[in-house]
C-alpha cells in the first residue's frame, strides 16, 4: 500500500484535476452533430486574467473558447481536420474578430490539437449538448 501512495504523490504534471474535471475527455464523448466548419485560430496573450465576454476571468490554459454567437455553456467537439485530433471546450467569450475564422480557442485547446504552429487550422465543430 505505502508503494502505491508514494507513486500518487509523486505525481508531477502540473495538471488542475479541478480546472479540468468540469469537461468530460474528448475520446470519451460521442461526437454530436456537426455544426460548423472553418478555420480555428488561438488566442491568450495578453488576455490571461481579464474578463471575457460571459465575465468569467480568462485562463488561457483552460479548454474555453470564443464563438460569435453560439450561447455561452455551450459544449463543443473541435476536429482538427488536418490530424484528426479532437478536444471538447466550453464557449465562454465572443470571437473571433479576424475574417472567415469561426473560432478562437484558447492556448490549452490549442496545444492540444496541434496547431500552435500553424496558428490556425481547418476544424469542424460538433455540438455537445
């Protein structure tokens, strides 16, 4: 028993088990309809900590993003077209403002579909609830 303690507490990803525990995995949901497809870019600098549009602070971390007119809540499944990568984010802000994107996800959806480097993706978006 003492083995298996000592492991969990060495654990040392870093992760906020209660920033991310609100949203289930991405592999664990069945992918809903498909609501929209575009370009995705990401955003965060300069913006972690202030307000967003539904007035939560902005954590540029967490798996949010900004929709232009989807309600605030609103669950969704990212596809990263290209990679076949997917996330599950909650719209809590109004974006993108740049021209033929259809979303701005936050630096942690980003990271995790993979397009930081590109800094924008082909992706289709499929509503969760």
């Amino acid at each position: 028993m003492a083995p298996i303690l000592f492991v969990a507490a060495c654990n040392t990803s870093g992760v906020d088990v209660a920033a991310t525990s609100s949203l289930p995995a991405a592999n664990t949901i069945e992918t809903g309809r498909e609501i929209q497809r575009g370009q995705a870019s990401w955003y965060g600098p300069g913006f972690h900590g202030r307000s967003t549009a539904s007035g939560e602070r902005f954590n540029s971390m967490a798996m949010t993003a900004a929709h232009r007119y989807l309600p605030f809540g609103t669950k969704l499944r990212v596809v990263n077209e290209k990679n076949g990568r997917s996330v599950v984010v909650r719209v809590n802000d109004r974006g993108p403002f740049a021209h033929r994107r259809i979303i701005d996800l936050a630096k942690g959806p980003a990271l995790e579909l993979g397009l930081m480097s590109a800094g924008t993706a082909y992706v289709s978006l499929h509503r969760i609830n």
